[in-house]
C-alpha cells in the first residue's frame, strides 16, 4: 500500500531534481522515491555495520582474542597472489 506524502523543497533544490530525473529518464517523482529508497539502504547498512562492530568490540573484551593486522594484510595478499599460505591466528590481547 502506498502512501501519499508531502515534501517542500527550495525551488533551486526542486530544479535540480527536476533536472537529474529528466537526465535519467525518469520523472521527479521516480527519481525521487528512488534516492529516498536509496538512502533508508544505506542507513540501513549503516546501522548493521554498527551493530557488527558493536558486537566485536563486546567479543574483544569478554575474550580478549584479536588478530594482527599485519599478518591478516599478508594473508590477504598471498591469497590474492594464489599463494598458499597459513591463516593469521587470533591472539589473546
């Protein structure tokens, strides 16, 4: 079920809508519920980042395990390379 809403928007901001829609093919409206559905992704993405990094700063201090960057950095990259090599192991902090 859709919903009808009102926005103002200032007449220059209105223009350049107007005008990145019609650039895009799509009429204001359109472009506008689809930058509007663009941000609330990435506010949710955003959100569930924090929420990870929450949770692993909250796994840090209960059982102090962490990785060397360095060594993750190096893993990375051989395994980039095709190189075989050992997984970095998670030391105690």
């Amino acid at each position: 079920m859709t919903v009808t809403t009102t926005i103002k928007l200032p007449d220059d901001l209105k223009e350049r809508v107007a005008s990145a829609a019609a650039a895009s093919g799509k009429t204001p409206h359109a472009w506008m519920v689809e930058a509007i559905e663009a941000q609330a992704a990435l506010a949710q993405r955003r959100q569930a980042f924090v929420a990870s990094a929450l949770k692993a700063e909250q796994e840090v201090a209960e059982y102090g395990l962490v990785y060397d960057a360095d060594e993750v950095f190096s893993y990375i990259l051989a395994r980039a390379e095709g190189k075989r090599t050992a997984k970095p192991k998670p030391r105690k902090r």
